[in-house]
C-alpha cells in the first residue's frame, strides 16, 4: 500500500526505544520581550534614520561651538546679514554673528530643554500616577479632582505665569515644563495602574503574598515601561516646539544666548530680505522633531505586543 | 439624567470658582505693576492709577469686588486699553478668532479623519505611508514656521494672497491653511492608530461574517467605534483652537483673542489675564460637557453608567 | 445518501510573518453533508479556526494565504471567489458564531440593528419587515421580552444571552451551514448545555449543517454526528461519532478520550493528559508531527509521514500503526472512558 515503505530500513516498524516525549524542546529560538523589542526596532529603517539624524545633531551641538574659531556672541558688524559661504557656513546675523556656531549652542539649549522638558514631566507625572492608581480612595479623588481643574487653564498661560516668575533661561523653562506637564502623563499612568491592577496575574501574585514593592517593580513598572518610553520620547518633539514658542513671543531664552526658538524668532523679522535666517533654524527644528516622531512611532510599534506575530 | 446633568453643572462652577481664585492670587503675587513695564511713570501717577483701578485696597477685599462682580458676568476694566472692559474686548476679538478656528476645524476635521481611515485600511501600502509621511511632517513642523513660509511662498514670492491681516476671503486663506494643517496631521494619527485597533476586533468579524458589504462594514462597524478616542480628543482641541492661537494671529496680524492671551500677561494687565483665562476655563468645561454627551450618543456603554 | 453541502478537498493555509512562513493548515480535507453536525476536535492552535475562517475568507490575507485546495459548497467551486462574491455568500449561505461573545458584538450598535443589519445585506425588505424578522428571531434563540430586547446594547447582556444574539444573527438569513467557532468555551457550564441545546433545536428547524470547533469532548458527545481529529494543521483521524469514540485508531485520538475527566462515582482510574506540546507549527517536522509525544512512537514516524488508512464506514485515520507491518498494540493500553461521555445515540438516527 505504500510504495516509499520498500527503501526503508528493516527496523522502520520497531517501536522507538526509550521513546523521549522531546516536543517540549521548542526549534524556534525564545525570544525575550526587550530583545524582540529592540530586534523590530532595529529593523525599522525609518526609525532608525530618526535615531541616526538625532545622534547626527546631538553631535554637532556638542562638538561644533567647542572647535570653531568663532562664538555665539562674537560680533562682526561688518559682515553682517552675510550670506552663508566657506567662512561662514550659515551665514551671519544682524550683528555679524556666525549663524553655523549659533545655530549648534542653540541646538544644545533646544535639545536639552526637549530631553529634560519631557522626561522631568514625566517622571513626576508616573510618580504621582502611580500612588494615585495604586493606593486609590481619598488620595486618589483628591489627586485627580486637582488635575480635572488644572486642565481646564490652558498650559501656555501657567507656563507664562511661571516664567514670569522665575525668569527666563532654559532651566526656568524646564522647571515651568515640569510643574505644569505632568498632569497628562499622571492621569494616563493611573488609567494604565487601575487597569493592570485588576489582571488576573497581579491579583494571583498578591494571593501568593507578594508585596507592595514587588507588585509596583515587577509588575506595575515593567508593563507600563513601555507606553511611558513612548510618550517620552514624543514627548521631546512638543517640548522643542514649546521652548521655540516661548522664545518666539519673547520668554524663553534670554539673548544673547540663542536657541533654535529665537533664532527663528529673529529671523521672522528679516526673512523677507534674508531669507536663510529663518530657514536654516526652523529647518532644524522641523528635522529634530521630525527624527523623534519617526523614532517614537518606530519605538511605539516596537512595543505593541498586538503587532507581534 | 438630569441628575448627571445637574451634578456636572455644580462641578463645572466648582472648577471655574477655584481656577478665578487661583489664577487671581497667582498673578497678584507676581512681582512688578501693571503701570511700570513700558514707560516709566512718577510715582504719584502711578499711586493714582492704582487707586483708580482699585488696587491700592487690600488684596482680599479686591477678590470679593471682583468675584462679586464675576457673579454678574462682569469681568472688569481692561488695565492696558483705557476705558475698555475686558467683556468688550472680549466681544469684539473672539469672534475673530473663533471663524479662523471654525474653518480651520471645517477643514481639518473631515480631512483628518478621512486621511486616518484611508491609511488605517490600507497600512502598509504605498497610500498609508503617504498619509503617515504627510501627518509626521504636519506635526513636526511648528506652526509660526509652516505661517512664516506660507508667507513667503504664497505672499513674497508669487504675490498671489495676501500676507497678512483678516479683511476678506482672501486674507483667509493663508492662516486658514497654517492652522489646519497641523490639526489635521494630529487628527490623521489619532484616527489611524484607533481604526487599526478597531479593524481586529471580534465584532467587525462577525460583521462580515452575516454578510454586510464591506463599505458598511467600515462605517458602521470600524469607523464609528474608532470615533470614540477622537471625541475625547475634539473637546481640548476645539476649545484651543477657537480661543485663538497667539502665533498664528501674531504672524499674519489677525486681531483676535490669541495675542490678547500673550499681551495681557507680559503686561500684567491683571484683569484682562484673569478674564481671558475664566473665559477660556468655561469654554473649556463647556466643550468637554459637550463632549461627553456625545460620547454617550456614539458610546452606550457610557450613557448607561451615568 | 443526503446532499452534500460543502467539501473541502487538500486545503494548505499559512501565515507569512516577519520570523517565516506559520504552516497553519496542512493539507485538511472534509465534506459536509446536510443537516449533519460534524465536530472539528483539537488543541489549541491546530488550525481549527483557521481552517473554518479561511473557507469564510475571514482570515485576514495577507498575512495569510491559501496556498493549495480546493473548496466545493453545493458542488460549485469557491475557492477563488473575491471577498465581494464570498460577501454575499456569507450569512446567507454559511455563517459563524465566534467563542467569545463578550467581543463579538458591536458595542455601539442596538441588539435589533446587529440582527436586520444581516437580512438587509442580502434580502431586499423594509426595514419594518426585518425589523420583525430580528423580533421572530430574538424569541426563537429564547430572549425574552424581544421588543425591549431589540433596542438594548450588547453590554446590557450577559454571556449567554450574546451567545444566543449570535446564533440569531448566524441564522436568521437561514443559512445551509454554520461554522460555531468554539461556543461555549466562553461560558459557564450551566450556560453552555442551554446554549448547545438550543443550537441543536435551531439546526433541525432551519435544517442547517453545523461544524462545531471544540476542544471539548463532552461538548462533541452530545451533538455531532461526524468527529475530525485535527493536530497541528493536518486531519489525523476522522470517522462517525460511534467509530471514533469508540474505536479510536490513532494514538493521538486515544490520548484525547483518556483526559477527559470521568464523573462516575465509582470511577478509580487516574486523569491522563498527553504529555509535551504540540510541534512548532514554523518548522514541522519531516515525519508524523504526533511522533514527539507519541508512546508507540515507532523508527519510521520520524521518518516519513503516515498516510491516510481507509477502514470501514468512512473511517479513516493516518497513523503508522494502522499499516500491516506494523506490531499490534495491547488494547487494555488504551484506558477508554467513552462511556462516559454518553454519546447520544438518538444522534445516529437522523
């Protein structure tokens, strides 16, 4: 009936001996949840170019101002409004002061106000997210009845008050980030607590007697890690924009210290005639927060377990 | 439901009660007078400006005049513009803002949305990167830079509209476009990552499973559940948009509320500040109210539970 | 001998996924005749689901594709029908109740509108007269109070009464075949009899054919009339309810009948399970895929893979042990508990 069976060996229909029930040995490689996270990461080309022009600028802005023979302040009045050429990269401003040196300080200020004006917020905002989630009852309402009314006042305005206080400079600027931006994330962190709180395997782990820290470390944390890097990292892109906003109505960076913001601001007022002035810092500010968006979504479809197949 | 609607309305005044009386103390206690910034005036004159505004009283007898006065609707004299009242001023700038805000929205609502569940149904096609490319740029560019080069193409360079001010169609058009476009690549987003978590669920299986032709499945079934996120997120974006925004009217000089917002707090022009951000506060509380009603419509789930 | 209504002749399906290709089903062939239950039994991950799904064209391509077969309903060829051809099939010819009712019903959409919106697709009425129908409906699935019914959202529900929305949307077009994807699996026990019974009465007075996914032998006993075995994308044994339960021909099928849980009182025999897991259905193995875990496993189950034995009265299964050279196995090795399952034997009848 099987004509293939001819060529087998005599033995072919002995039983296997010692049979070893062996199919729990699995062919395809294990792969952890982080490794499998950075591995479709690092596939996603348009993610990685974001991760590539970020690491690109972050650079210039930390080696160009040390080597170049000029300063952000220097002033030549008599080459001023120069047009970019071989001395000067990107040209100059109104008061003849190299445009490539203050282009890469302000991407210093620009940048450090991105990074540290989303993920300070943040932090805070899963400090305070968490407690309000995880222990819930009073703390909880009174938390949240607090931010359902802070919400309700325009960011812009608190920022503005706040500034105003402490003064400009991009330290007042994160500061003011701080306390005004940690509402959302706070808000989201507790949604996500309230719902891993209520999954059957935090419920089993606390029946099995694990306590508050190693609940809030090793299940809370890590399974809300992944949403909070997201949001962090699109959260740099709405900080640089914020910094060059407050710069653009006059209130974030003090000259003569320049920042991607102002540097558009003041080229605003000539670019009809000088048009490189406002083209060359809004450029990068656009190609910066293009780069985190990019990587941001790369990262956010890294992490969802839902495309994982 | 009146009940729901009566207990969100005691909570809405809740709110806008302790926001005036935040907001009142914050700006009071900021350092400087209102009458100090720009020129510099003796100080008799300014002891008599004071006392004409009433500042001179105590602080706390000032919170119960103006919260007095707030229960009528009267939010005061502007300190900056002579003899206006910060409810005129009002009047007259927020209808202005609030037709660019409203056109912007006609425009980047439906478009948005559309674009979101085009590239939601088609992902991973050429069509989807399109719409995800177009959406990136849009919120990647900041909108004083996406103004400034309309501007200069539109205006400079062709001379075909205007570049600036708010007197006809015409002078639309630019600040229109600016501030749409970045709604709409937001919109676009949201829209998409809701419809592609729509498009796996269970129900929109058994909606074709009995047979419902496939674009009925996608507006009844996919679109319609994806709407929920967007909803929520309509309420803060409509408010925003139409209270003004302050760079957009800056750069093409449209005399809406938006300057009005920067102006009166570099200023100190206390009133006006406290009004604009009452004002912006009820409207806010008005839109999300708004929004959960219709939430509930497009979500049952939610309307039972009230 | 009664009509055939759908047959299934070799069907491959795989998943193209970034880490390869997911061999989901691997070379299935089954009929189904009318007004017969045939009960697809397996694992999960064996490919029930997505076998069924995949002759609905429901499994999402890409990923998926149909590499080879061929599918027949009423003798006419479907297998390369366009959605919009199948579209029009689906609900009035053949439809699906899915395993977990709790998400397999539109939140935002009244009960009563789920129920018309499946006739109006394929019948041209008013939206009065379907709206009559989905009442009619409502009260044979046994939901009392259909008016009120119609009109509430499918939170509104518990388990079992979506359950029974389900059914009434699966047949309410009358549909020749319902595929029920796991039914019960989702419900409580007490739930899951009522449902099952009700699928029955509904099967006979719209005189459909059912092929009922489970993993529940239980649930099997009591309704098919047919039993296919699935393991690892492939049919391996299949044959009447009676034969199979009762000579069961491959070892796999003898596994699953030792672990189902006996009620009796006097009952002294141990629960068995089957030991290791199923093959990973990326990399199948050039042999049986059962060898791994299977006691007989014999020198030539690693080696090739067994072909289909055809026995009596349309029993059929593909194991080694089943071909002439093969030793005999002890038949009080196989600790049977079919007794207990009590298969109906009014199901033989019909």
């Amino acid at each position: 009936m099987n004509k293939t069976t001819n060529i087998l060996l005599p033995n072919a229909f002995e039983f296997v001996e010692d049979p070893q029930l062996d199919s729990d040995s699995i062919t395809r490689p294990s792969v952890t949840f982080w490794k499998d996270v950075w591995r479709r990461l690092f596939k996603n080309k348009v993610a990685m170019l974001g991760l590539f022009i970020i690491t690109i600028i972050t650079i210039l802005a930390i080696c160009v101002p040390l080597f170049s023979e000029y300063t952000y302040k220097g002033q030549d009045l008599v080459n001023a409004n120069a047009l970019p050429s071989s001395t000067h990269i990107f040209g100059t401003d109104n008061l003849g002061r190299d445009m490539w040196v203050r282009v890469w300080v302000g991407a210093r200020v620009s940048l450090a106000v991105g990074v540290f004006g989303s993920v300070i917020p943040s932090l805070i905002g899963i400090v305070i997210g968490g407690i309000s989630g995880y222990f819930g009852g009073k703390l909880d309402m009174l938390i949240m009845r607090f931010i359902d009314v802070a919400m309700c006042v325009p960011s812009m305005i608190y920022i503005i008050l706040i500034m105003l206080f402490i003064g400009s400079g991009p330290i007042s600027i994160i500061i003011a980030f701080a306390l005004t931006g940690w509402m959302g994330s706070a808000r989201s962190v507790r949604g996500m607590i309230l719902q891993l709180k209520e999954m059957e395997y935090v419920l089993a782990s606390k029946a099995l007697g694990a306590s508050s820290a190693s609940l809030i470390f090793n299940h809370l944390i890590p399974n809300t890690l992944g949403i909070v890097v997201v949001s962090m990292t699109m959260g740099i892109p709405s900080a640089i924009f914020y910094e060059a906003y407050l710069s653009f109505i006059g209130l974030g960076v003090a000259p003569p210290t320049p920042s991607w913001g102002q540097l558009s601001n003041a080229g605003i007022a000539v670019f009809r005639v000088y048009p490189s002035q406002l083209m060359i810092p809004s450029a990068l500010i656009s190609l910066t927060m293009l780069s985190f968006n990019l990587f941001g979504d790369g990262l956010r479809d890294a992490l969802d377990p839902k495309l994982r197949s | 439901m009146k009940k729901y609607i009566l207990q969100r309305l005691v909570i809405s005044v809740i709110t806008i009660f302790v926001l005036a009386t935040v907001s009142f103390f914050l700006l009071r206690s900021l350092p400087g007078s209102p009458f100090q910034t720009e020129t510099l005036l003796s100080v008799e004159t300014e002891a008599r400006m004071m006392a004409y505004y009433g500042l001179d009283k105590p602080l706390l007898e000032q919170y119960l005049t103006y919260m007095g006065n707030l229960l009528h609707g009267d939010l005061g004299y502007s300190l900056k513009y002579t003899n206006r009242t910060v409810n005129s001023m009002i009047a007259s700038a927020f209808p202005i803002s609030a037709t660019l805000g409203l056109i912007s929205l006609a425009v980047a609502v439906p478009i948005g949305l559309f674009l979101g569940v085009v590239s939601a149904r088609k992902r991973g096609k050429t069509v989807d990167y399109l719409c995800v490319f177009i959406s990136v740029i849009g919120v990647s560019i900041p909108s004083f830079i996406m103004g400034s080069f309309l501007q200069y193409i539109f205006a400079v360079k062709f001379q075909l509209l205007p570049i600036a001010q708010w007197k006809s169609l015409k002078h639309m058009v630019l600040p229109t476009v600016a501030l749409s476009l970045s709604l709409l690549a937001s919109l676009t987003r949201v829209m998409r990552a809701s419809m592609l978590e729509v498009i796996n669920q269970d129900y929109v299986k058994t909606a074709r499973a009995k047979g419902v032709p496939e674009d009925k499945v996608v507006t009844r079934h996919e679109i319609r559940n994806a709407m929920v996120p967007i909803v929520t997120m309509l309420g803060p974006m409509v408010a925003s948009v139409l209270m003004g925004t302050f760079v957009i009217e800056k750069i093409f000089a449209i005399p809406g509320l938006g300057q009005h917002f920067v102006n009166s707090i570099t200023g100190l022009d206390y009133t006006m500040t406290l009004g604009l951000t009452i004002f912006y506060g009820s409207f806010l509380v008005l839109a999300n109210f708004i929004v959960d009603i219709a939430y509930g419509i497009i979500d049952p789930r939610i309307r039972i539970e009230k | 001998m009664s009509k055939r209504i759908l047959e299934v002749k070799n069907m491959h399906f795989s998943f193209y996924t970034y880490a390869g290709e997911v061999h989901a089903v691997n070379g299935v062939s089954f009929h189904v005749d009318q007004g017969e239950t045939l009960a697809i039994v397996g694992e999960s991950g064996c490919g029930k689901s997505v076998t069924v799904q995949s002759i609905m064209k429901l499994t999402p391509t890409p990923p998926g594709k149909l590499k080879q077969g061929k599918i027949e309903y009423m003798g006419e060829d479907i297998t390369h029908y366009t959605q919009k051809e199948i579209s029009s099939m689906r609900g009035k010819e053949m439809s699906m109740i899915f395993q977990d009712p709790m998400t397999s019903l539109n939140p935002t959409m009244r009960i009563g509108h789920q129920i018309a919106e499946g006739i109006l697709s394929h019948e041209n009425i008013s939206k009065e007269k379907a709206k009559q129908k989905a009442i009619e409906m409502l009260i044979k699935v046994g939901l009392p109070n259909p008016e009120k019914n119609f009109m509430s959202y499918p939170h509104q529900f518990s388990g079992g009464m979506r359950q029974r929305v389900m059914i009434a949307i699966a047949l309410v077009c009358n549909p020749k075949i319902l595929f029920a994807d796991e039914p019960t699996t989702a419900l409580d026990v007490t739930v899951q009899a009522q449902i099952l019974e009700l699928m029955n009465t509904l099967k006979r007075e719209f005189k459909a054919s059912v092929v009922l996914i489970t993993h529940d032998l239980g649930v099997v006993a009591k309704t098919a009339q047919r039993i296919a075995v699935m393991y690892a994308g492939k049919i391996i044994e299949t044959g009447t309810a009676r034969d199979v339960f009762y000579d069961p021909k491959h070892p796999y099928t003898w596994g699953l009948l030792d672990s189902v849980p006996s009620t009796g009182v006097q009952s002294t025999k141990t629960l068995l399970s089957i030991e290791g897991s199923p093959p990973d259905l990326f990399d199948l193995p050039k042999g049986c895929s059962f060898a791994a875990r299977c006691k007989y496993c014999m020198n030539i189950c690693r080696e090739m893979p067994p072909e289909e034995t055809v026995m009596a009265n349309g029993h059929k299964a593909s194991c080694w042990l089943l071909d002439c050279r093969a030793p005999s196995v002890p038949s009080q090795k196989r600790v049977s508990r079919v007794s207990k399952l009590n298969v109906k034997e009014a199901a033989y009848v019909e």
